[in-house]
C-alpha cells in the first residue's frame, strides 16, 4: 500500500535563473534535431538517448551569472554534474532518469521527471476564457487533491502541463535539495 497524507503541500520546481546560470543545447545539437527535435515531456527516453553537448547560456546584455548545482535545460528539464547526481540518486532514483549531456568536455546528466501523480481536479480547476470565448491553455485557479499524492517526491501531474513538482515531506526532492545545500533550484505552492 502507498503511503499517503493529506497535509502535503504541493510545490511547482523551478530552476533558478533570476540567480543562476542556465544551460542551452549547442547549435550543432539544435541543427541536428531539425527532423526529430527531442523534448523532455515525462516519456522514457534512456532507450534511444544519445549524448548531446551543451553549454552556459551567455546573453552579452546580462550579468553572468554563477554556475548552480542544478541548472535550467532549456524550458522543461533541469541537468546537474554527474557528482550532484550521484547525490540525488537515492532520493529520486526511482522517479526520473538520468540522461548523459558533455557540458564542455564536463559529464552532466538531464533530470528527466518519469513520476506522475493523479491528483488534478479537473471539474473543480478553472481556465481563462479568450475574447473569442475559447478556453485558454492558461489557467484562472487549479485545484490539486493533495491528499492523493501517493510519492510525492518529484512528479509531473497526470493531466496538468509540463510541469514538475514536489512535495514538503521529508523524502521530498524541495527537501533533499535544501538538506544537500544545493544551489540552483526555486519552489513555487501550486493550486489548492
């Protein structure tokens, strides 16, 4: 039986990047996914992974920023050296898979989110209308059921956009990232 508690408060994970660096596929990376773009949506990808090489995302009109333990991959997936990793793999081992990134010559990995929770209260969540009287793809109130939360560590929610989540429990990835002192990660409370 899952274990599950109905105090959990729900959090939407961020990377950073007010305050840290971010990471960027190379331009030959981009080109060369012209036909078969890769993204990062919570379906396996270890089977057909090949390494890709990134680097820092440089903006000449910004301050550079400092390099985070775990930094932004593009708008969907976070990375970290292969060292932090090794760090978080006991904790989330078991909800993502690590995919080989070559940030520079340095072995970094993406930290593709797999787990999902079924905890989106569709009947009860609301979405913006457009003028037209369409509804949007933003939302006007999401309504979580945190008491389902069965894991909690780190997630997608089955039925909610690309994001990814985590909980305030103990085994938490919000929680293991600030007991390990790593840089890099923001926690926003999601829905209600």
């Amino acid at each position: 039986m899952l274990n599950t508690e109905t105090d959990t408060t729900c959090y939407a994970v961020f990377a950073d990047i007010s305050n840290y660096a971010m990471l960027q596929e190379s331009t030959l990376e981009l080109l060369m996914q012209i036909d078969d773009p890769v993204g990062f949506y919570g379906e396996p990808l270890a089977h057909i992974w090949k390494s890709m090489r990134v680097t820092w995302f440089y903006n000449p009109e910004e301050k550079v920023r400092p390099k985070p333990d775990i930094a932004a991959l593009g708008s969907t997936a976070f990375a970290a050296s292969a060292e932090t990793c090794e760090k978080l793999r006991p904790y989330i081992g078991d909800y993502v898979e690590f995919l080989p990134l070559d940030l520079e010559g340095e072995q970094w990995y993406v930290i593709h989110v797999l787990a999902r929770e079924d905890i989106f209260n569709d009947r009860l969540s609301e979405r913006k209308i457009r003028d037209d009287g369409t509804p949007s793809r933003i939302w006007k109130k999401v309504v979580l059921n945190t008491d389902r939360i069965a894991d909690g560590v780190l997630f997608r929610i089955k039925g909610l956009t690309l994001g990814i989540f985590s909980t305030d429990r103990p085994d938490s990835f919000k929680s293991v990232v600030k007991r390990l002192g790593l840089t890099g990660m923001t926690y926003q409370v999601s829905g209600r």
